[in-house]
C-alpha cells in the first residue's frame, strides 16, 4: 500500500514540478527580453507586462 502511494505521489509531483519550472523560465525569458528590447509604448504592451510581473 505504501508502495502505491509512493509511486502516485512522485506521478503527481514530477510533472508538477517539471511545468512549474517550465513557467519560471518562460516568465524570465519574456521579462529579460522586455527589458532588454523594451517595445514601442502602448497600453498593449503594458497590459502584457503587468501579466507577466503578477
């Protein structure tokens, strides 16, 4: 019974832990490259950087 448990959790934890990591380095990539080639000013643009600050 332990055994199963143990084999759901590490299901459960592994592709939880493979997305999350996934978004911290896609939020980075876009925050870098915001500011680094930060766009044109439009409301469009700040719309989307606060998505990616929250």
């Amino acid at each position: 019974m332990a055994d199963t448990t143990a084999k759901l959790v590490k299901a459960i934890v592994i592709p939880t832990f493979v997305g999350s990591l996934l978004s911290f380095v896609a939020s980075s990539t876009a925050l870098v490259l915001h500011m680094t080639l930060p766009p044109k000013r439009h409301f469009r643009h700040a719309l989307i950087l606060n998505l990616l600050v929250a």
